[in-house]
C-alpha cells in the first residue's frame, strides 16, 4: 500500500521547511539534540498532512504544542491560522471520544455484573473465551500506548486510527531513508573528490 | 460501483427466530444511541468512512417517515406464515433491495467471502480515506440503517417476506452498524438474530460491535505484511504491535542516521541538487518527489542518462567545486522557497526536457 503522491508531496514540503526552521534556531547542536529536532519535525510534518482527519495526528500535534521550544516549530510547519484550527478541534475531540468511552464503560460494567450474578459455575467454552478475551485487551492497551492519543480512543476507532499511523509512517520512512540515502551518497562523492 | 450499489440502503429487516419474538427494544436504541454519538465535526469524515456514503444516508433519510408510519403494523405479526407487508412502496422498495444482497449472500456460507474480495480492490483504490467502507460491509452480516426523523419511535421488528424465509437456511444477523453517517439524525437499527441465538439487546450489540471491529481487523491485516495468514485476533494484533514498534523504530534510526549526515539540521538541498547519483532516482521519488524537489534528476534509472543530463546542465558544475551552502544558481533558490515551488518544478523540468 504506498500512500497516494499529494500526501508525500505535502509531508516532504513541510518537513523541509521545519528543517531550517531548526537549522536557523541554533548552530551548535549536540547530535542527540539534532536528531530530536529532525524527528520532531517530519513527525509534525506528518501529523498535518493530514489535516485534523485523524485522531492520532491530532494528538500528537498537541503534545507537541505542550512544550514552549517546540510550540514554535509546531506553528511554523503548520502555519497560524491552522495551528488555531487544529487546537481548537483538539480540544474538543479527546472531550467528546472520552465521553463515549466511558459510557460504553458504564453499560459494560452493568451488563458485566448481571451477568456475572446469573453464573455459578463457568462452562470451558466461557472460560477460553474469557482468557482470549483477557488477551486481547492486554494487546490492544499495549497498541493504545503505541499510537499517540491512544488512550482516549475506543476499540473500532483505535484499529482505524491504527491503519492510519502505519501508512503515515511508512510514507515517512519512505522520505526520510531517501533523504539520508542523498545526502549520504552527496557527502561521499565530495569526499572522493579530495 | 455494483458494491456500492449492493451494500447501499440496505433496509433492516427483522426476522426473529420463530420462538422468540419481543425484544427490549427501547434499551437497545438507548445503548444504539450511545454507540453512535459523533462529535459534529467529525460527520464528514466520518460519512467518508462509513458505509453509506452520505446521499444514500440521505435517501434512506427521506425513505423512513413513510416506513414507520406503516411499522406500528407488522409489529403484530407472529409466525413465519404468510406475511403480507404493508403496501408501502418504500419498505418494498428496501425489502427487495436487501432480498438482492440476502440471495447473494446466501451462496456463500461462510462468514466474509465479500469482504475478502472486496477489500483489496477497495484498498488499493482510495487511499485518501484509509478506511473502505464498502469492504467493511460484513458482506452477508449486512448492517443496514434505517435512520429515523427525530421522533422517538421504538425499534420495530419487519417480519421478512415468506421467499426470503425460505431463501435463508440461517437467518443471518445484522447488527448495529456505523450510523454515524446520520450524525444528525439518531439512527434505529434494526436487526436480525440468528436461529437459537440469543436476541437480547446487549448480545446483539456485542456481536455487532465485534463485527465492526472483525472487518476493520482485516484490513490492518491486509496492511501489515505477513499477517493475512495468521488467524485469531490476539496473534493479529501482536504482529501489528510489532510492526508499529519497527515502523516508529525505523524512524528513530533515520533521524539519526540524517543528524549525522549534516554538519547541520538544514538540508543542503543545493549540494543535492548538485550531486550526480543516480542512486537519488529511488523508486519512491520517480513521479513524485521529483517534480517538487529535484527537478534536474529526472525520472531515469540509468547513470548513463544521468549523465547525459550532467553534461547538459553545464551551469551546474562550477558549484560542485563550491561550499555547501552557497546559494549559486536563483532557480534552485526558488526551490527552496515552497511558495513558488509548483511553478519552478514546472519551469525545471520543461527546461529539461527540452535540453534532452
């Protein structure tokens, strides 16, 4: 599945342009420093991309915006007016998912005890149920941890919001291995010049 | 699009099992209602995910006045006799429509035939909006919506017509689906309970539900590589965990590996740009990275042809001489500034192709 081209077009510009964004804030980077940045940057560079459509994007665009330094870079890539935009559906959307979380919790935690009440003793079919059941949501709290803004979301719209991440980023590994490949062979080339 | 045309405003029939015959249909919408609450501004994307897409959303809107006036009726019916439906040309409009999918469905037993053959196609199709839903369409588990005008009528069992009783060995089940095409409008679902299974509001949303999540499971299957042929949901998940984990890991390693590279974050896209590697022609940028970015290292595979191009941008080679950042050649600077990015590529690669 390759992600269509418009999209890479528009992860690759706006990457670029957070780049010297980074590269006209300091001069003198540790590498570590510098490589937090570049990360930072295509991974911002991605999240608007695509467009507030999608839950992970927003989430991580508001992480980002925590942090003062990177606020800046974050404004920058995105421009002003949808930096605006996006905080305000931000704000608004983790309120309104958590609410059918947790009704959804509420019905299911009532349902749990009636039923539970009924049942004396527990027939093998229920009990390999349960246990597939139990696993299950061990993995998929471990896939909330993974996706940004995981945690707000619930079960269908996690595996969506999943589908989602991984074609973003592989589009981004995509770019970015193609990049470090240029600059690379760019950098041996005039290394074999001298 | 015949999947489209086929999954499209399925009506939702009720065909209950001959024992048993009313529901709590009140608690069900109650929980149905909790299920689909949508943010508001979510419903366009979200009309894009679902099944109906939002015309037919509509149609089925303008469909339901008329249904239910005339639902209050079949709703006395028992058995599985004869069934006369009330003479509304809507509901025998739906009935005959679903009557088309249940016939098709009927051919296939097992659980998602459909879907299977529908998901690639869907998948390599639009990939703007990740999630198809017509794929996500539970091929014979059909999940039809009947949204209702605001008025809060109960769930009404439609008791199916006597050949499509006949025509289903198993009365197959249609669960609560995404209704949040109709973020505005609540709507009833209407569902169908499989032969001694239990018809219960909660099991029946339980399994819808599942359903749901069974179909998008696939296509995450479709994505990760290795996965389509692991069965159970729990080794599934595992394998796309770890795929996520390569994936952000993979990341990492790349940001690394470019802070190493640059003596600085910036990208020297003018050493780039002046760099003779055919290797840069990956197949990634061939159509479209380049047009944007480097115009001059065109779409060719070959050194040889790069070469030629080499030879033929004689202005750039002077630069090859030159410090990395020296801003040599106003085309190239325009590059980088992304206002005028389109047209510069343009100019870049008419250029070209001209010279070649």
């Amino acid at each position: 599945m390759r992600a269509p081209i418009s999209l890479k077009q528009k992860f690759l510009k706006k990457w670029i342009s957070g780049l010297q964004l980074c590269s006209t804030c300091s001069k003198n980077m540790s590498i570590l420093e510098r490589k937090k940045s570049i990360k930072l940057s295509a991974d911002i560079a991605m999240a608007s991309a695509r467009n507030g459509r999608t839950c992970w994007s927003l989430a991580l665009i508001a992480n980002a915006s925590k942090n003062d330094k990177d606020k800046l870079l974050v404004e920058h890539i995105l421009g002003n007016s949808e930096f605006q935009r996006l905080n305000k559906i931000s704000i608004m959307r983790p309120t309104m998912s958590n609410k059918r979380v947790r009704c959804k919790k509420i019905l299911k935690r009532s349902c749990g005890t009636i039923r539970r009440v009924s049942k004396r003793v527990v027939p093998p079919k229920i009990l390999a149920s349960c246990v597939a059941k139990r696993l299950s949501t061990k993995r998929t709290q471990v896939l909330k941890s993974l996706v940004p803004g995981g945690e707000f979301m619930d079960d269908v719209s996690l595996i969506e919001e999943t589908l989602d991440y991984i074609m973003s980023l592989q589009t981004q590994i995509d770019i970015m291995r193609s990049l470090a490949n240029a600059t690379e062979l760019v950098l041996s080339r005039k290394n074999e010049q001298w | 699009m015949e999947p489209d045309v086929g999954t499209g405003p399925r009506s939702i029939t009720i065909q209950p099992s001959l024992d048993q015959n009313a529901l709590d249909s009140l608690q069900f919408n109650e929980e149905i209602q909790h299920l689909m609450t949508v943010p508001p501004e979510n419903a366009n994307s979200f009309t894009a995910l679902l099944e109906l897409p939002a015309p037919q959303a509509m149609e089925l809107l303008h469909h339901s006045p008329e249904s239910n006036a005339s639902a209050a009726q079949p709703y006395h019916f028992s058995g599985g006799a004869n069934l006369t439906f009330p003479s509304n040309i809507a509901l025998i409009e739906r009935a005959a429509r679903f009557s088309v999918f249940a016939a098709a469905a009927d051919n296939n037993n097992n659980n998602s035939p459909e879907t299977t053959g529908s998901v690639p196609s869907n998948s390599s199709g639009n990939l703007g909006k990740v999630k198809n839903e017509p794929a996500e369409s539970d091929s014979n588990h059909d999940n039809p919506n009947s949204p209702q005008p605001s008025q809060n009528q109960k769930l009404m069992k439609r008791k199916e017509r006597e050949k499509k009783a006949k025509a289903t060995t198993k009365k197959t089940k249609s669960g609560a689906n995404d209704s949040n095409e109709d973020a505005e409008k609540l709507p009833y679902v209407h569902v169908r309970a499989r032969r001694g299974q239990a018809t219960d509001s909660h099991s029946l949303a339980e399994r819808a539900r599942r359903e749901k999540i069974n179909a998008r499971m696939k296509l995450l299957q479709e994505l990760v590589p290795g996965c389509s042929k692991i069965s159970g949901t729990a080794l599934v998940l595992d394998e796309i965990i770890n795929h996520v984990q390569s994936l952000q890991r993979q990341v990492e390693f790349l940001s690394m590996r470019l802070a190493a590279v640059n003596p600085r974050v910036d990208v020297n896209l003018e050493s780039i740009l002046a760099a003779e590697s055919g290797s840069l022609m990956d197949s990634n940028y061939s159509s479209m990275v380049m047009p944007l970015m480097w115009p001059e290292l065109q779409v060719s595979g070959n050194r040889q042809q790069f070469e030629q191009q080499w030879h033929l941008d004689a202005h750039h080679q002077p630069a090859w001489g030159r410090e990395e950042n020296q801003n040599f050649v106003t085309p190239e600077n325009s590059l980088l500034s992304y206002d005028s990015s389109a047209n510069s590529a343009s100019f870049h690669t008419n250029h070209l192709k001209m010279e070649l």
